[in-house]
C-alpha cells in the first residue's frame, strides 16, 4: 500500500485531464531493458542479438516512411548493450547518448549506471519540440532511476523523506527509487504542460520489475506486469513537434 500510494501521488496528475485524455493500464514484460525496448519499439518478444534488423518493421521506421523526424535519446553510454549499433538499424535520424546529452546542459548524476540526469534530459526535448520543422516521434529511455538508486547529492537522495517512517526505514532503497519517481514524473509534466509546445501525445512505459535483491522489496512490486501511462492531446492536429500516438 505505501508504494501504491506513493505511484499514485506521482503519475495520477490532475493537471494532465485539462490538455490530455489519460489512460492507465498494464502490460506483461520479459527479460531485461532491451526486451522491453524490443517489445515496445518492434512488436517483438525478443532480445537485440537475436533480431533480423534487416527485415525490421519498427515504430521508428513506420514513422520515419511517414514523415516524421525520429530520435532516441538515452542518458547512459551507447556501447551499453550495442545501443549505437543497432539504434541507427532501427532508422533513428537522430541518436543522442549521455555525453552528448550532458554536453547539452542536462547535468550528470552518480549512480550504478552514471550518466546524463533524466530531468535536464526533459528540456533537451522540449528543445528540440520547440524548434522542430517536422512532425517527430521522439524515443527516450530513462535511467537514473533503474536500481539500485544510489545517495546522490544530485538527485538529493542521501537522504529520502518519502511515505511513512517506519516504511522508508525498512526498505530505503525502494524510498531512494521513488523520489526519483517523482523528479522525473515532475520533469515529464512541465514537459506535457508546457504552452510553447504544439499538440503531442506520450506513452510511457515500463520495462521490467525493479530487480531488487532482498526478496521483501522485490515482492513488493509485481513480478509478471508493467504499468503504462497514455496521455492523448485533446487537440491532436499534426504539426511541427506533434507525438505520433501509440500503436
């Protein structure tokens, strides 16, 4: 329940119903983040290395052969898993990784996987909305708050002040996660909010449970589902900066 609750306060946003219809849901995962990649970008329930990208009938070609501008953004290195081989199959136009991203002004944050900080990657795309000259389909995987989340002054999680005394005492790392739940569901919301930006819709999207060791925290969270988030602009007419709904 104190998780629960704590999902709801960051990604349930009243503000969100005035620009979007919103809709939640569940969908079953496999495997780690290149499957979910995989299975949100391709319609397919397999890992990277397995893949025939030449025959690929991707979301980022689709859109592309549409005639949107494609880019996928993600704050860590891209040897990580082969991503700058194999983003550039999937016909990205654009493929921006942690040290462009930082050079771009988003700030670095400490971590197991250090990289680019997710809510200065939030401004890159409004950015990048704001200047557009095309339609554009815009893929961003996240990372600062993939486990485990480190104490970082960055983040201001040396010290978590989220839920109930005695839950943040039991399970601190699961309190570390989700204060950094909410800086990024902050930074996706000034970002969905803003008024300079023209009509888009955004899907967000898990990949997999949090791997945690302790079997207490992993219990917590379910082992077999991903939560997902739909928000679809009221006033959906194409034009520079527009997000292709979901498919």
């Amino acid at each position: 329940p104190e998780e629960k609750a704590l999902f709801q306060a960051d990604w349930v946003r009243p503000e969100w119903n005035g620009r979007y219809d919103v809709a939640y849901g569940k969908s079953k995962f496999y495997g780690s983040t290149t499957y979910g990649e995989m299975r949100e970008l391709c319609g397919r329930w397999v890992n990277y290395y397995e893949f025939d990208f030449d025959r690929a009938d991707c979301l980022p070609g689709r859109m592309a052969a549409a005639g949107y501008e494609t880019t996928a953004i993600h704050p860590f290195g891209g040897a990580m898993f082969g991503r700058d081989k194999w983003y550039p199959k999937l016909k990205f136009d654009n493929i921006a990784f942690g040290p462009d991203l930082e050079k771009q002004g988003t700030g670095s944050c400490y971590g197991v996987f250090p990289g680019a900080c997710d809510t200065g990657v939030a401004k890159v795309i409004h950015d990048r909305l704001k200047g557009a000259k095309k339609p554009q389909f815009v893929y961003w995987l996240t990372l600062n708050t993939h486990y485990p989340v480190m104490p970082d002054p960055a983040q201001g999680t040396q010290e978590c002040d989220r839920g109930p005394a005695e839950w943040r005492h039991d399970f601190p790392m699961i309190c570390r996660m989700l204060h950094v739940h909410r800086q990024l569901a902050d930074a996706i919301t000034q970002l969905a909010m803003s008024k300079d930006l023209p009509p888009m819709d955004i899907l967000i999207v898990g990949d997999h449970a949090p791997r945690f060791i302790d079997r207490d925290s992993r219990l917590r969270f379910d082992q077999q589902h991903v939560p997902w988030i739909y928000l679809k602009a009221h006033d959906t007419a194409a034009g520079a900066g527009t997000m292709p709904r979901a498919k």
